[in-house]
C-alpha cells in the first residue's frame, strides 16, 4: 500500500515536472547562467506552500518533522559537488528520471552516473564520516530552534520573504 | 506561456503534494515521508550491488544506514517519468532525442560525448547529494519548507558550485 502510494506521489509529481517545464537541459542551465529562472520560480513557490503547511500540519500535531542534520562542512562541499554535477548534466536527481519520460534521453546516462556515484559514496563513507562530518556539526536543528520563535511565525515571515524575493524578480523582468 | 504551465503553478502544486504527502503516510503509516530523491539511488544501486556481492553490502555501514532494496522513495522516483511521459503524450510533447539543443550549441551533437558529459554529471550530483545529506527535493523543497538550518547551507552551496562552472561552460546567452 505504501510502495503503491509512493508510485502515485511521484506520478503526480512528473506530470506538474513536465507541465511546468522542469524537466528540460536549458531550463536547468538558463538558471545556473542566470538567464532563465523558470526553475528557480517553480522551487520558490514551492516552497512558499510547503513551509506555510508543513509549519501548520506540525504546529497542529498532525506530522512530525523528519529533519536533515547540520554539519556545515559537508553541507557545503556536498552542496558544491552537486552544484558542479548540476551544470554538465543540466537535470537534478528527479528531474533526470522525468526527462528520460518526455524522451530525453541522455537522462539515461544521468541515472547511471548517478548509481554508480551512490555506490561510490556508499563505500567512502567512512573516510568523510572521519573527516568532514565532525566540522560544524549541530544536528538536526530548525532554525525557529536557533532563534526561540514559533515555527508557524517563522514559516510565515520566510515565506512573506520568499514572495517580496518572487515580486522583485518580475519587477526587474527575469 | 503556449501549451504549458506557469513555474508558479508548477511549484505550488509540489508545495501542496509535499504538504499532502507528508499528511497521509503519517496518518496511515506512523512515519512521514517528505519528498526527497537521491536515497532512492543509494537504495537502488545497493540492490544491485547486493546481486553481486552480499558480503560487501551487508557489512557496509552506509548501505545498513539508507537500506536497500525498493520501498516508498524508489516507487517515488519509479513513478516520476511514468508522470512526465504521460504529460508529454497528452500535450503532444514527446520527442526522443539523445543531445539537448543548448548542450549542442557548446560541445556538438555527438551523443556519446553527451552520454559521457550526463555520466560524470550524474554521478557528480548522487555523490555530492549524498555527501550533503540531500538533494534541491529533500534539501531544497522539504528541507528549506521544514525551516531546517542544514537546507540553507547546501542550498548555498548548489549555487556556489553550479553558477561559475555552468557560466565557463555555457557562457551567459540570453534565449
């Protein structure tokens, strides 16, 4: 039942991919250029949605969270790596699955890299374990945690940011 | 926009099936599932590893951490270009091609250099995402949407990695 709703999820989720125009090369590589930000929009706004209701359904006591432990370091470099990734294959980790979907297929040859990089990771864990991990490692924290202010109240005011960020944008025609 | 959706309308939408999803699996199941999708590879590709060698995923730390084997987020990824593909088909969208338009333009139309440009990409992000806890979904989207510190710092770092090399290999030409 949970596989099957799983399966669901992510159908419904490559079909707003497809439709909002997330699953192609240039879309992904217009906004690493700074030229095209239809991705960054999409992310933005999804957020703005998730944080205001995922904020609300914990604050209600309807969800936990599920939070990502901090440990700056391999926040960063790991971020880095990514972001290097990002810019030769110009999709991101669901996005290359999706592209392969609308017939683009070098998406193939995406995965693949990135199977063969999970295993990889896997068996050089221990080394980054000893090294990068124990540099600035806070664990899982929020930052309504770090500030002492209700989470609800956080999301509300992050998302009001996000939305002047959104506003600016098509102020300035990006 | 001609045949297809504002980004806008795209993003609040995920916004609301984090929201939806992170409601019913918690409801039904006791565990949340925020949307997220690199662990999905690391789950894959210990499966297949462990058709191989047993042995090795088993007394691997990483690998007994993530699990292996197919669960909710490996149905999730699986479900993704079944979505899209049908997106595309009904929209009149599909189109197989091996090299994107914009790749061409900088490194030509071979598919196998674009094929060992996607490799190295691929395993690029799988790696760094996995090293980095997560990906612009479970960092991104459910990670920055839970407030969550780690998010802000990886995010910053898909940027700071991504911006100057693409800018190198792509140059800044406006569409």
């Amino acid at each position: 039942m949970e596989l099957l709703i799983g399966l669901i999820t992510g159908i419904i989720w490559g079909y707003i991919f497809q439709r909002a125009r997330i699953l192609r090369f240039e879309k992904h590589i217009g906004l690493l250029t700074l030229t095209d930000l239809t991705v960054l929009k999409f992310l933005l706004s999804g957020v703005i949605v998730g944080a205001i209701g995922i904020q609300l359904l914990t604050t209600l006591g309807l969800a936990p969270y599920h939070l990502k432990p901090t440990f700056i370091a391999a926040n960063l470099v790991g971020g880095v790596i990514y972001g290097l990734g990002w810019a030769v294959l110009g999709y991101c980790p669901g996005t290359a699955p999706g592209a392969i979907g609308e017939g683009s297929l070098d998406g193939i040859f995406g995965v693949l890299g990135g199977l063969v990089g999970a295993a990889t990771f896997a068996h050089t864990y221990p080394f980054w374990k000893k090294t990068l991990y124990g540099i600035g490692a806070y664990g899982k924290i929020s930052l309504p945690m770090v500030l002492h202010l209700p989470p609800l109240l956080v999301g509300v005011i992050f998302a009001g940011a996000l939305l002047a960020f959104i506003a600016f944008l098509e102020k300035m025609g990006w | 926009m001609r045949n297809g959706w504002s980004p806008y309308l795209g993003g609040a939408l995920t916004g609301l099936l984090l929201v939806a999803s992170v409601l019913v699996t918690y409801q039904l199941f006791g565990h949340p599932r925020y949307l997220g999708t690199s662990t999905a590879y690391v789950r894959v590709s210990g499966m297949i590893e462990k058709a191989v060698s047993p042995q090795r995923v088993a007394e691997n730390e990483y690998y007994r951490k993530e699990g292996t084997g197919i669960d909710w987020k490996v149905m999730l990824v699986l479900g993704v270009p079944l979505g899209a593909l049908l997106a595309a088909l009904r929209n009149g969208e599909f189109r197989l091609r091996w090299v994107p338009e914009r790749w061409t333009r900088c490194f030509g139309n071979s598919p196998l250099v674009r094929a060992v440009g996607a490799f190295i990409g691929g395993f690029l992000i799988i790696y760094g995402a996995r090293l980095a806890g997560g990906c612009p979904s479970g960092h991104g989207l459910s990670g920055m949407s839970q407030l969550a510190v780690s998010a802000f710092f990886v995010v910053t770092g898909f940027f700071a990695g991504g911006i100057p090399l693409a800018l190198i290999l792509y140059g800044r030409e406006r569409r």
